[in-house]
C-alpha cells in the first residue's frame, strides 16, 4: 500500500528520519518522500546523501510542528504522515519545560489538524517507553501527544483518516543514547553507572524503522503499538563495550526509572498480543476490539499483566550486546 504514495516525515533529518528514508527507499516506490525539518544544515547533508537526482521521490522542506501554517502547506496532497520530530532529552525538557510542551503536545495537535484538513489518509506517530507512567517532563508530553493521536479518530468527520502510535524502547546508538556516552568514557578508563539493577528495553534504529513500516500496514486506528523485543542489563552493556573497565555507580538521575515499562498495568485489559507485538487498543472503540481479536491470533492480555524490563522473558547477552555495539561503532565511522 506504500507504493505510489506521498509520504512525509516530520523530524525527518534525525537518527530516525535517515534510517527511515534509507530503508524505505530500498524496499518502496513512493510518489513523493518528503522530509520535514527545521534544520537546513542537516537537510543539505541529508540530500547528499539522497540527493533527488538518484532518488527522485525525495523532497526537502524547512519547518517545525510549531507552525500550523507551515504545516498545512507541507501536508498538501500528502497520504501519509510519520510523525518523528520532538524534543526528546529528557534533561533539557526537565530545564526547558514549556519549550518540550510546545513542540510534544502543542505541535503533535497542529499535525492532528494539518492531516484532516489535508485529507491525509493516515498518520502515524513515535512515542517513547517514557510515556508509559511518565516520571519526567519529556515522558508527560510523549504521554499526552500519545492521547492526542488516539482521540484523533474521534472527531476527524467524513475525513478517511487513521490515526496511530508508535512506542518502543532504547534505539542501539541513537544521538544521546548510553552508547555512545559509554563509548566516550571507556576512553577515559571509568564508566558511570547509574544503579546495577537497571534494565531497559533494546532494539535497533532499522528493526524501529521496519516496525513502524509494518504498523502503518495493520493500522485501523487508535492503536498503541508496542513491539516484543529484548531486555538488556547495564551492566551487560558495559562489561559488553569495555571488558574489566572499573566502574562508578553516581545514582539513578532525576525523572529516571530503575526499569521501563511499555505496557503498564491499567492498560492490559485492552491490550491485545500478537506472536511479536502488542497492539494497546482504544477503550472507545469496541469495532477495533474486534477486529483484533479475530484476525491474526490476536488475544487480550490477563488482568494486570504488565510489559516491563525486568520481567521480560527475552534477554540480551553480553555477547550480542558486543555485536550490536560494534555495528554502531562501525556505522559512526
């Protein structure tokens, strides 16, 4: 269904956006990809790569989700909306409160507007582990972009509209991600860990991209998608990127979990788990219910199951932890 269609990124000159565009060029034949951002420096880097005489989909436009205006002009004849772009570290949300609400929930309610009045056909948006019993500012906004998104099935009209979400945990290498951080103090021979006992979720940018490839493919509309994917200890990671290094334990940081969580306890009865996901349904739509118990295996979870880090029973050694360490090193070179 991707074939043939327009199709725009916003945010799409972050570590997302180029993976997003790499791979969706190799495997579709859209009309139109369009990526929208508001950084021109990373826009001209991004078209060397892509640039449009390889690639004759691809399409450059300057903006931010802050402007409505812009937006309206950007989605003009769009079908379908990736909605990437966010301030997503969680310190700077925390110093900068009202600067990470504008753009998390001010701008994900003008890409709402922008894609019914545009008569895009479906929009789907990224969301974080964070959103999910959010302990922290940036977790509160991906939280309340999430609801946005969902009650935006409500009240599109006679617009043929789909409105869908994303969530996953830690991306393999993402800008700002312990990774790279772990990689930088590695070279100073002392890493810093925060709590032995943390855990987190773990996947890589392109298996992040191929699942929001294959949600946009089974959206009906108001689901939360939620991938099954691996846990990993931190300090598996570290013993994975530095071997004996001496380590520091300085505490667990403001607005920062022990363990995350992707599917909390009070949403697991419209919860529905599928062989390699989960689909957290909308409690308004008894249709879509439905439909998602009687196609593809689908099953409500238990009463109070709860999808979380550290009961996960899938795991991550410290051997493959190395691998995929290696494949980021490699890539940054």
């Amino acid at each position: 269904m991707l074939d043939g269609k327009t199709v725009l990124v916003t945010g799409g000159t972050g570590s997302f956006g180029r993976q997003f565009t790499e791979l969706f060029l190799a495997k579709h034949r859209p009309k139109k990809l369009i990526v929208f951002s508001r950084d021109e420096l990373k826009q001209y880097e991004m078209s060397q790569r892509f640039p449009d005489s390889v690639h004759t989909p691809m399409r450059y436009f300057i903006g931010d989700v802050r402007d409505r205006d812009r937006l309206y002009r950007a989605f003009d004849g769009v079908d379908i909306v990736v909605h990437a772009a966010a301030l997503k570290q969680v310190p700077a949300s925390e110093y900068n409160p009202l600067e990470a609400i504008k753009t998390n929930i001010l701008g994900a309610a003008n890409v709402i507007d922008a894609a019914i009045d545009c008569n895009v056909k479906r929009v789907i948006a990224l969301s974080s582990d964070k959103a999910a019993n959010p302990v922290n500012l940036y977790g509160a906004t991906k939280l309340c972009s999430d609801k946005l998104f969902v009650a935006a099935n409500n009240y599109s009209g006679y617009h043929e509209i789909r409105f869908s979400v994303v969530r996953y945990g830690n991306v393999v290498g993402s800008r700002g991600s312990v990774v790279p951080f772990f990689l930088k103090m590695k070279e100073r021979g002392r890493l810093p860990i925060t709590d032995p006992r943390m855990t987190r979720f773990w996947l890589t940018l392109t298996q992040g991209v191929e699942f929001v490839l294959a949600s946009i493919e089974r959206m009906r509309g108001g689901e939360i998608f939620v991938p099954k994917i691996p846990s990993m200890k931190i300090v598996d990671l570290a013993e994975a990127i530095a071997p004996g290094c001496p380590r520091e334990i300085v505490g667990i940081r403001p607005g920062e979990k022990l363990h995350e969580v992707m599917v909390p306890e009070d949403d697991a009865h419209h919860t529905v788990a599928y062989d390699d996901y989960f689909a957290i349904l909308p409690e308004f739509s008894s249709n879509s219910t439905r439909e998602h118990l009687t196609q593809n295996g689908g099953k409500l979870c238990p009463d109070r199951f709860r999808y979380s880090s550290d009961s996960n029973d899938r795991w991550l050694s410290v051997e493959t932890l190395r691998e995929m360490v290696g494949h980021v090193e490699l890539e940054a070179r």
